[in-house]
C-alpha cells in the first residue's frame, strides 16, 4: 500500500472517518500541510462524493462484495472508487490487492453508478467567501496599528459593515504562517460566528457601561474564538467607565476534556497575562457541564447574561468539504440525529433561563433547521411561561447592532408570530450572504425589554478602522451544482491514437518516479504490444521502398563528387567523408532488412501451412 499513489490520501480519510475529525485537522499541522498538495486534493474531491458512493456500494450487495465493511483500510477504498468512477482519468494508477479486487466489479460499479446519478441530486461545488479578520483588542489596543502592518503584505483590504474591528480580505489568503496571527493580535474567524458575542454585549439600547460590569457566562465555550471575542466586546465597554469598581469574569465551560484542553491553549494565545492589569476583564476555562450548574451557587451570584452555542448539525457551513464526510442529508439517520440535537439543544436553554439573576441570553447555532431554531426558541418560551408564571418571563427581541442585516427568521416555524420571527437573525451562505450559515436568538426579560421600548435608542456600534467599507467588491456567483461527467465508453477494437498519454503534474521526487514507472508501462501497452502483426508489416514495406530508393542514393554519392569547392576545405577531403558517410548508411539499411526477414519468415511459413 506504501507504494501506492493513493496512500496518503487513504491513509488521511481513514484517520477521518474513525476518529470524526476535520480535514484540516488531519491535514494540518502548525499551519503547515503535513501531506502533498496531490493528496489532500483527492480527500477533499472523494469527501465531496463519498454519499454518492456509500449509495452505489448499497446497490446490488456492492458494498459486501468489494469486502467495504471486512477491510481495515475503508479511506483508500473511497479514494479508488472515487478515481475509478469519477476521476479524471476514470481508472485506478499503480497496482495492489485492493485495486485488483476493485476492478473485478468495474462493470457492476458503472452500472449503479449510473443508477444512483439519476435519482440523485447534483454535486454542489464548495462556496468561496472573503477572508475574514478580526483584531483581538485583549492583545492591541490600537487597531490602526494591525490595519498598517497587515497592509504592508496585502494591499486589498476593507473594513466589514456590522462587525466592528473586523477585515475583509480576498479569499484564499495566505495568513496561516503571519506573525500577528501566530502570537493572537489577529484571529480569523467567521463573520457569522462573530454575531453570537455581539449580540449578546450590544443587543440592548438601553445598557451602558454599569450594566456590562457584571460576570458572562460562555457555555459550549470550546474552542473558544467566541469566548475571547465576548472578552473583548466586554472590556472595551468596561474602559469607557470612569470607575470600574471591579472585574468582569467570563466563565468557560466544556464538558468534553479533549475540547476542555484546546480551550485553555486557545486562551493562553489570546489572552493577556493574568497579571496584566491594562484588561478589566478575566476569562475562567471550567471543565464541568453546563446542565449540572446550580443557578442558585453563589459563585454566579453576579452572572447577567449568558451566550449559548450548543452542539448542532452543522448543517450551514458551506465553505468546508467536511459537511460531505456526514451521512446524506435528506436520509433517516439524518433526521434522527437533528432531532436527538434540537432536544438537548430546548433542555440547555430551558436551563439558561432558569437562572433568576440573568437578564440577556444569546441562543445561537450554526444550522439551517428550523427544528434546531426556530422551534428550539418557541419550545422554551411556552414551556417556561406555563413552569414559571411568578418569574419574569422572556421575549425575544431584535439586536440593535444587526439592525442593518436584511435576512431574518422563518414566520410560522414554531408556531411564532410574524413579529417575533422579524426579531431572528439568520445567515445563509448558499443565497449571498458571503459567510457560513447561523442562527442567532437574543432573549430579554421583560422588564429590560419594556425598557428598552421607553427609552431613546442609541446609535449602531460605531466603527474604528480607517478602511473602505465592504460592499461585496469579492463576491462571487453562487456554486451550481453540476453532474459529473459519465466515464467515455472504450472502443472494442481501434488504431492506437497518435496523442501522447497526459500525465498529471507530480509534487514529490518520490512520486515523480513512481508516475514514471506507470506511465512507461501505459505508453508501452499502447504502442508496442497491441499492434505486433502490423508494426512488421510496416516493416517489410518499409524495406521494399528502401530497396528501390539504393539507386537513388549511389547517384547522391556521385552528385555528391561534383559539388564546388568550399572556402577553406580540401575538395577531396569533402568527398572521402561523404562517401564514407553514405556507404555506413548502406550497410546500417541491408543489415536492418536482414533482420526483418527473419523474423517475417517463421510467420509466413505458418501461413503456407
């Protein structure tokens, strides 16, 4: 398998498919691709196709009879299948047992194939959006000074219209190996992700200052870009105070202690010091679950608002070829899984508004489901109304920093009001929206939200960076999704083609050698062995004509004797190297023709028999 081209990559799809990882995490380390440019293409490619596979392997036994469930390695047998069917040279390159025992069902695969295509839907290629880049403010306190050093490596760069402190650059940027990224004065994060923390700080028109001074409360918190950014959001308020009369604390919890232990490295990049005393706000990571929080513990006593982001589909990140790796979207196991989600998702938020001394909630996920959403927030609302009539209860209510952004909630989904789903804010990155699919719920009490409604408004978040706005000057047209191309029929019997046979460009020496060996074998099959009989044939005629055309050659030699004289060469001299020359050129002809009668001769004595 080793010497296989597609080892790396079955080798990656393998890790991913056990272990549930990303791509990037797999492929990646310390921002450096640990595979060639080759492979990890063939894994994005087979991950953007592996439904249509896991539907052809379902076909006729397909599955059981390539031995799909008994084999150890199920990423390489996705890779081949993926190149045999829709690659572009729609074969398997190299040898091995895998692709031997893959190739004996190549008809059978052909047919299903074209079986599934046509009740599947097409294959959307992957969006592209704008490079996103927010200043960590916890590290810089001059976000001018970032815009002037990022602009020396890039020139394009816009300021974005509703996150504040936030760059749009072209898409595709290298910045994984910057400077300012690497040491956290930079983060980049999706613009939608930033709503959740923006949100919950300037939601209100109403709160100012004293109201921020008051302990957060992150609850999925891992792996923690939202938690650093709500920091942020949160000290920038806290310093327009003129006494502050002590810090604000954000707690961080994650239940998982695999994603417990990113959190905590996360925050040591993107946090000052403990002892910094420029900050006025602190962020505790907890290893705990937020369900078995007591809301009556002291230690939360001063705890006034709490963003939720819980465990969800995933179903709006679009700008990934992970979200092909899931089982099929329209299938059972599908619909079970939002269903299992949207209920641990309606007993988080039940519990987040149990807390009586919170007043401001962000419920936020990053899917598309209406059962993930917008009846998650309908649930909750009727559920705790009729548990807890004393209580203040909670409104939904629109965030004043969003109030330019255009795509709201679904009206009717979860039996809410036009009015309420006006409140909802919702991104899809499939029609325009140039960011990963969200969700985003901000929850009032009452009494702040009637407030709210009393007081004047105060205007949007205003903006810092001095760079032109971004109007979509990088948007693109959205994908259209497009059915591959069906593998061209061979014909039974036909000429080898004048045309060299393409070959692939190679990253790797070892790899370059590897090619070379496959295509030389490839080249030899086609012009060699196939066409035995009519290569002699060729020959025999070819040594006829040679035999007519002696004559011809003995008259040059002799023309040759009667050419003028050159500038500075004996004459004599001249003609001796030419006749040599001839006469070699003769002998190298008779002994050719010779050879080629004897081999002609066991064929024709055959024929008289």
């Amino acid at each position: 398998m080793s010497g296989s081209p597609y080892h790396q990559a079955g080798k990656m799809l393998s890790e991913m498919l056990e272990t549930h990882k990303s791509i990037k995490t797999v492929a990646f380390k310390a921002g450096k691709l640990k595979c060639n440019t080759s492979s990890y293409a063939q894994v994005c490619h087979t991950l953007q196709y592996k439904p249509i596979l896991d539907d052809i392997m379902a076909c006729d036994n397909l599955g059981k009879k390539i031995q799909f469930s008994q084999t150890r390695h199920k990423g390489l047998i996705y890779v081949l299948l993926y190149e045999l069917l829709f690659g572009k040279y729609g074969s398997i390159r190299g040898g091995g047992q895998v692709k031997r025992h893959i190739i004996k069902y190549e008809a059978e695969l052909q047919a299903a194939k074209e079986t599934v295509m046509e009740k599947s839907a097409p294959v959307t290629d992957v969006p592209v959006f704008p490079r996103y880049v927010r200043i960590n403010t916890l590290l810089t306190k001059a976000p001018a000074d970032m815009v002037t050093a990022l602009s020396k490596e890039h020139s394009t760069m816009y300021r974005d219209a509703h996150v504040p402190n936030m760059m749009v650059l072209p898409p595709s940027t290298p910045l994984f190996d910057n400077d300012l990224i690497n040491t956290g004065k930079l983060v980049l994060q999706d613009k939608s992700s930033c709503f959740s923390a923006l949100a919950l700080v300037h939601g209100s028109t109403v709160l100012g200052p004293d109201d921020h001074n008051c302990d957060y409360m992150d609850a999925c918190a891992a792996p923690g870009n939202k938690t650093t950014h709500l920091a942020a959001l949160i000290n920038e308020q806290l310093l327009l105070k003129n006494k502050i009369t002590r810090k604000s604390k954000v707690f961080a919890l994650d239940r998982a202690e695999n994603r417990i232990g990113i959190l905590k490295k996360r925050l040591r990049t993107l946090l000052p010091p403990p002892d910094d005393s420029s900050t006025e706000v602190t962020v505790e990571a907890i290893h705990g679950d937020f369900l078995k929080v007591d809301p009556s513990d002291k230690t939360y006593k001063n705890l006034g608002a709490i963003l939720l982001d819980p465990s969800c589909s995933g179903s709006g990140v679009v700008n990934t070829i992970d979200r092909h790796g899931d089982v099929d979207k329209n299938s059972t196991k599908e619909d079970q899984r939002v269903e299992a989600l949207s209920n641990f998702q309606l007993v988080a938020l039940k519990h987040a508004m149990s807390f009586p001394q919170v007043k401001r909630i962000v419920y936020s996920t990053c899917s598309i489901h209406d059962r993930e959403n917008e009846e998650v927030v309908a649930m909750a609302l009727k559920e705790y109304a009729s548990e807890n009539a004393k209580n203040d209860p909670w409104t939904i209510v629109a965030p004043h920093c969003l109030q330019d952004w255009s795509r709201r909630g679904h009206a009717g989904a979860g039996d809410l009001s036009e009015e309420q789903s006006k409140c909802l804010i919702r991104v899809d990155g499939l029609n325009g929206d140039e960011t990963n699919g969200f969700f985003v719920c901000y929850l009032e009490r009452r009494s702040l939200a009637e407030k709210t409604e009393t007081l004047p408004q105060k205007a949007a978040v205003s903006q810092k960076l001095d760079l032109p706005l971004y109007e979509g000057q990088f948007k693109q047209a959205p994908p259209k999704p497009t059915k591959p191309k069906p593998k061209p029929t061979k014909k039974a019997t036909s000429a080898p083609s004048e045309k060299k046979v393409e070959r692939p460009a190679v990253s790797s020496t070892n790899e370059k050698k590897t090619e070379e060996k496959v295509y030389k074998k490839k080249e030899e099959k086609v012009y060699g062995k196939r066409n035995k009989a009519k290569a002699l044939a060729k020959a025999k005629e070819q040594h006829t004509n040679e035999k007519k055309e002696d004559k011809n050659v003995v008259d040059k030699s002799e023309k040759a004797k009667e050419r003028p004289k050159r500038k500075g060469t004996d004459p004599s001299k001249f003609n001796k190297k030419r006749e040599k020359k001839l006469a070699w050129k003769l002998k190298q002809k008779e002994m050719k023709g010779k050879r080629v009668e004897k081999k002609s001769k066991p064929a024709d004595e055959k024929e008289t028999k």
